[in-house]
C-alpha cells in the first residue's frame, strides 16, 4: 500500500513539475534556514555544558549600586578568592583566573632570534590549580599538577603546535611570557570546541602573575575592582549558593565595610553567565527573535504548500472522483495525499540539508562573534530533525489531503467543484496575507537595523578617528619612561606622522577606563558615583581633537597633578558653568588633581550607553598604549618606518598596529552580523512568497484563460488585464501591512532600546516596507498576467 501511494505521488509530481519545484524549493529553503538557526541557538545553550560539573558551577561577580544606576561587573577583587578560602571552608572549590589579553609568547631558538606569536584573537589567563577541579581538559602531556609553582604554563595542542612544531617532547620546555618571563611548559591540553567561553589557549600559574608579572599584593584593597578578575566555585550539599547569599553581608562588612551600602557580590550560575548581556554574554532575547525568524519562515513555505495543494485541487477532482467510484476510503484518500506531502517535505529536507550545509560555509566565512552555525550531531539533533519533519508534513499536508479526501464523487466525476470545495479563496487570502505580514516585518526589521548602523558608524563621537592607529606597549607593570621617550622621538621622525601621544587604553571610545572613587574639595565624604578615569599625555587632547569648552589642557608631566572633566561629570558636581569648577580639587586616595579645563562631553564607550562622568589625568608609568595620527593615505611605507622604530627600542615585543575606525566599527559586531542575517533572512522570505505568489498566480490565469480571452474580445487592454490580477494581492498587501506595522514597531523600538544614542522610527521606514513589498508582488504577478493579456483570444477561446 505504502509503495503504492509513494509511486502515484511520484507520477504526479513528475505531471506537475512546476507545482512540485516550486513546493520542494519553498520547503528547502524554509528547512534549511531554519536548520541554520537551530544549530546556532542550539550552539549557544550547550556552551560549556561539556563539564561534568556544570550545574554546580557559580561565578562570582561584583555589583555596584549608586543612587542612579546598578553597575555588573565578572570582575572581583584580586584577594577574593583567598578571603572566601578561609572564612567559608565548606565551598568545595575556589579558584581564581586572571585573562590575559592578547599574549605574546616568545620561544627561544637555538641561534637565532626568539620565535614570536602574539594573536589577537587568542587569549590567556594566569590561574589557581584548583581551576581544572572545576572545569575538565582532556590532557595531551603532562597535566596542571605542577601549575601551584610559578613559572609554569600549560597550554593548548594548537599553541604547542605553533610554539615547538609538535605536542609530544615539549614538557619541560621554556617560553617566555611578554616575550620577558621565562616559564616552564607543564601540560599541553586538547584543543578547545567552539562552544566554550573559557577559550584561553595559555594558562600560566597564579604564582606567575603575583610573584614575577606584576606583583599585585595579596592584600590589595578590596575597593580596588579589575574586570578581567575572576573568581569560581563548586558548591555542594554543605554550602550552597543560598549560603552564600545569606552569608554575604557579613563578608562584605568584614572586607569592604566603607562601601557596604554600594557593593555585593552575587554568585552566579555559571551555567547562565553566556546569554547574560550584562556580563557581556549574549541576549537571549536576540536568540528567540531568530528563533521566530525561523518558524516564520518554514510557516511561510508550508502556507505556499497549502495555497498551492488547494489551488491544484480542481486539477485532481476526476482522479478523486474514480477513485471513489472504483471503492477508495477517504481514510485512503488522505493517506494517498498525505504520502505525496511527504515525499515532497524529504525530498525538500535533503535539499535543505545540502543548502544547510553550504550556509554554515557561508557563514564561517562571512560572519563573525557571537554567530556560530557549527552542528553537533547527537540524539537530541536527530530528535528536533524528525520534529520539524513531522511538524511541516502536519502544517502543509494535513488540511490539503482532508479536502481532497473530502470531495463527493459525483460532483467531482462531473466537473462542477467550486473554489469554495477546494478550500477557497477566503482561505488563500488569509494564507497571502500571512506571508505578506512576515515578510514586511522583516522587511521593515531589515530597515532598522541597516539605518542605526549607519548611524553609529556616521554619528559625531566628539573626537577625530581617521587616519589614526594605536599600537600597544609591553603589558609591564610600569613602563619604561626612557624607552617611551626614544620611542616618541623615532616614531615623531617618520615623515608621514603628523601627531603622537601615549595614553592608558587607545582611542577615547575605547571602553578600557577604570573607575574609581573621587573626595571633591572640603567635602567629608566621597561621591555617591564612581567616574571613570583615564590616563593620557598632554599630546592626546590634540590628537584626537578633543573640545575644550573652558580652562586649558593638561601640562607636560609623568605624575598625576592635574585633571580634565567632561560636562557629564562637571553637571554631577553641581557645576552649571564651567568657569566656575576650573582650580577646584580632586581627591583620589592620596593624591590631590587640580581642575584645569572642562572638556566637551564625547562618547568613552559605544553608543550602547550613556555618556557618564569622567575625569582624564598624566600617569606615564601607566601609560599601555601609543597613538599616532598619519598624514597621507601612503599607509603602508609608514607602518614599516614605524614598525621599524617600535623594534629598535622594544625589541623583544611585538609590534601590533589597529587603526582606530576599525577598532569603534568592532564595537558593534555584533549589530554588523545581526543586520547581515536578517538582510539574508528576508531575502530568503521574499523568494519563498514570490514562488508561491507565482504558483498562485499560475493556476489563476490558468482557470480564468476563457475570461481573459472574452474580456480582449470585449476591448479590455493589457493594462486592466494586469489590474483584474494585481488588485486582489495589493488589498491582500494593505491588510498584511495594518496586521503587520504594530508587531515590527514593537519589536523594533524594544531592540533599539539597547541604544542610549537611535535612530528613531518614523512613518518613513514603514511606508518603504510597505512600497518594497508592493514591488515586489507586482512584478511577480505581471509576469504570468502580461503574457495571459498578451495571448490571442482565438486560442483562449477556440474550445467554446
């Protein structure tokens, strides 16, 4: 029976070919961008959850509270760990990690210079042994046993394999760290899958970075808050996280009693740290919304299924009617249309995997953070594939096959069924009507997401961004004052550099500030807010053509003595006029910084978030980053004058060049890769509703042929033969659109609510959609109307 069913679906697909590639191409396409974005949210639930002791995993982080806002941080302080080692002895596991950005390994080689590899897109940490109790590697060589003394690393196979060309025979082996540091390698682990955030390819001992990198005190305040320190636990039955929050105010009197009142750490589940944006993880709002994305879209090829099966309907009548006669069931009926259904939705499916499959190469290629395709195949896969199978074989084939399987014999052995037999006009209109709303949603979405790019990317930040590149110095813990002199005096001498200046973190908008907590003048307590502050030379106000409303700029020095504060942070004093803050006081700890010049406020961070105070002072030994402002657009002969320079002075670092517009457009990846899917996602849509418009339109003028034929006899033109097709999808477009327009402004004005700095949604964006989608009907169903109006009447005609 079953062979049966498959072998007359198969004669009638190979009957109705255009009806079968229009079905199998909709479906694919729908199954295969849905399968796209299944493997990327399922990508981001399972990250990490490959550690035996996930469920158990907390992360502790620092929050901020102040009378205007609440401020999350992973950061914690440098002590913390140890300080929750001795008083609550029933948590089962700390360990603290510090990140390292950026490293930069040297490997000696006998006879020649050291080998350097520093990628940018690679991290490392230095960690507590404890580490690997809570998280698992699988270990190549040796192990993390060794990594309590300092001096030691582990590392990955990928790094061993660029360090020493091999992962066997390196334990033992030295590196050296910031290219100054020697360090014996330990361990080398198995490289990393993609879903993990705990990518660091190099791990050196905690010792490591206490005793040798920077020398931080293991009594460092705890008022002292670094984000790129962190600390986790493995809780069980003796202390658990409800502890924990119950014993936190004491431990917060006890360590950090002046800010009782402004901070906590909460302990996190590490198991929700990843799609908690806060923590700079991602939203998971933005994962369903690609989730709807894809149900939409295997709704809009289901939707062409059930217009077209019905549409065909009239087609079949006959073939039902004999069937009846000659003893078929409906219940067979409806099996037989069930079959065809699902031989069409597998042989979409295959389609779609390959089309999947080429998606994720696109994808690797093209796309970039957080949006990773990579599928791993497991039981659960297998599970939701036979799901979506089974969901589009019910959403496409169930109603067709009723209403097939439902006709009277003798009506349909007569040739008398009526479009309302076959499912009828009211019921593809509202299927039309339903594509049309998706498709002018995302359409609209597509919009929005394009104009708020432009305009992060064309918005004036306050300060200049061309022809500007930053280049690090040694990660020390404090520069070398002399050496950034002859730096600076090489780097100044290159003729196509016009401007240099050193500061703490690169561009103004470069995020890295810290903040701290200020006294201002006689008052007895210190602020209630936390402004950033930021390190620079006098030269950096120029440079980046900072605006100084009043007062002057900073004087040459290699101390902090003097301050700059923006207008954000002058309003926060109390200051109304400028004049009157200049040669007011500062207090940060021990040192007093003079108010010199109030500055024009400008964005220190993406226009995520709002200007917030700050304040800008010298602090040479502090200073990680040069600045360098270009003259002409002969970029490339400088970059070797002045990578020669930086290796003349800093020989045993690496020279690691970033223009400063490519460093802001970084800041909005995310954004760049999200209006790259939905751009691809729309377009996707608007294939899939414009081959089932055309399968519609196809079967119309295929059963009005006579009408046309008599209406050109009557005198009608081209021209109101086109309007007889068109006006029924541009009614059908209209209601699509009043259903549609409040769904995207909602969904559009809660995703640019992530923005301080928008765009704002105007009729404008809607009205664009609206004509976009006019468009793109029309010309899908002229093409079928235009050559009905332009066939010869006698043909049309010639049976009557």
């Amino acid at each position: 029976m079953l062979q049966n069913y498959f072998k007359i679906a198969w004669r009638n697909l190979r009957k109705n070919q255009a009806y079968a590639f229009i079905n199998i191409s909709g479906l694919a396409l729908g199954m295969g961008c849905a399968l796209l974005i299944f493997a990327l949210v399922r990508f981001h639930y399972q990250t990490d959850h490959h550690h035996r002791n996930y469920d158990r995993i907390y992360q502790f982080t620092s929050r901020f509270t102040s009378p205007t806002n609440e401020f999350n941080i992973q950061g914690i302080p440098y002590p913390f760990g140890q300080a929750v080692r001795n008083d609550y002895p029933g948590i089962e596991r700390i360990a603290m990690l510090d990140e390292w950005y950026s490293p930069l390994i040297a490997v000696p080689v006998a006879n020649q210079a050291d080998k350097k590899i520093k990628e940018k897109s690679h991290n490392g940490a230095f960690v507590e042994p404890a580490y690997f109790s809570i998280f698992d590697y699988t270990w190549i060589a040796g192990g993390p046993d060794d990594l309590s003394q300092p001096g030691t690393v582990v590392m990955s196979a990928e790094l061993a394999r660029k360090c020493f060309g091999t992962t066997t025979n390196v334990i033992g082996r030295t590196v050296r760290l910031e290219a100054r540091i020697p360090a014996r390698v330990v361990g080398v682990f198995a490289d990393y899958r993609e879903d993990t955030d705990l990518d660091y390819s190099i791990m050196a001992s905690w010792g490591s970075l206490k005793e040798q990198f920077n020398g931080r005190p293991e009594d460092e305040p705890f008022d002292n808050t670094n984000g790129s320190t962190h600390c986790f636990a493995l809780f069980n039955d003796r202390f658990t996280v409800a502890d924990w929050n119950q014993q936190m105010l004491p431990f917060v009197k006890k360590y950090n009693p002046r800010k009782i009142k402004e901070t906590s750490y909460p302990a996190i589940p590490f198991s929700s740290m990843h799609l908690s944006p806060e923590y700079g993880g991602v939203s998971r709002g933005l994962l369903l919304s690609l989730v709807l994305i894809g149900i939409l879209l295997i709704g809009t090829a289901s939707i062409n299924f059930v217009n077209l099966a019905t549409a065909q309907a009239l087609n079949r009548a006959r073939e039902v009617g004999v069937r009846k006669v000659l003893g078929s069931t409906k219940t067979q009926l409806f099996w037989q249309f069930m079959g065809e259904t699902t031989l069409i939705v597998l042989s979409a499916l295959a389609l779609g995997i390959v089309l999947f499959q080429y998606g994720q190469t696109l994808a690797h290629s093209y796309l970039s953070g957080p949006f990773r395709f990579t599928f791993y195949f497991s039981p659960s896969v297998l599970a939701w594939l036979a799901l979506m199978v089974a969901a589009v074989i019910l959403l496409a084939g169930l109603y067709p096959a009723l209403i097939v399987a439902g006709f009277r014999p003798v009506v349909a052995l007569a040739g008398r069924l009526t479009t309302q037999q076959t499912g009828g006009f009211s019921l593809r209109r509202g299927l039309v009507v339903a594509q049309f709303a998706i498709s002018q949603m995302l359409i609209i979405g597509l919009i929005v997401v394009t104009n708020q790019l432009s305009y992060v990317q064309t918005k004036d930040l306050g300060f200049r961004k061309d022809a500007i590149l930053t280049v690090s110095l040694p990660n020390l813990p404090a520069q070398d004052i002399s050496k950034m002199s002859a730096f600076r005096n090489l780097a100044s001498s290159v003729p196509n550099v016009s401007s240099f200046s050193y500061s703490m973190s690169g561009p103004p908008q470069s995020g890295s500030t810290s903040q701290t907590n200020v006294r201002f003048e006689t008052r007895p307590n210190e602020e209630p807010y936390t402004p950033q502050q930021a390190w620079i030379d006098a030269d950096y106000v120029g440079l980046y053509g900072l605006k100084l409303i009043t007062g002057r700029n900073l004087q040459r020095s290699d101390t902090a003595r003097e301050a700059l504060i923006n207008e954000t942070f002058m309003r926060q004093l109390g200051f109304s006029r400028p004049e009157e803050v200049l040669g007011k006081i500062l207090h940060k700890q021990s040192v007093s910084l003079e108010i010199v010049g109030v500055l024009k406020d400008y964005n220190q961070s993406d226009l995520r978030q709002r200007i917030k105070p700050m304040f800008l002072t010298t602090m040479a030994s502090g200073y990680y980053s040069a600045n360098i402002q270009l003259r002409s657009a002969d970029f490339g002969r400088a970059l070797k004058q002045l990578e020669k320079a930086y290796n003349q002075v800093y020989a045993d670092s690496f020279f690691d060049p970033q223009f400063v517009d490519d460093q802001i457009q970084e800041a909005y990846q995310q954004e760049q890769t999200m209006g790259k899917l939905i751009n691809f996602f729309t377009g996707i849509a608007l294939v899939i509703g414009c081959m089932g418009l055309y399968g519609l339109v196809l079967f119309m003028v295929n059963q009005r042929t006579k009408e046309v034929g008599v209406r050109k006899v009557l005198g009608a033109s081209v021209r109101s033969i086109l309007w007889l097709f068109s006006k029924e999808f541009i009614q059908l477009i209209a209601i699509a659109f009043v259903l549609s327009a409040p769904v995207a402004w909602w969904a559009m004005e809660s995703w640019l609510k992530n923005f301080e700095y928008k765009i704002s949604l105007n009729p404008a964006i809607f009205l664009l959609a609206l004509l976009a989608t006019v468009v793109v009907a029309l010309l899908t169903v002229s093409f079928q109307s235009v050559k009905a109006a332009l066939t010869n009447p006698v043909k049309s005609l010639r049976s009557e």
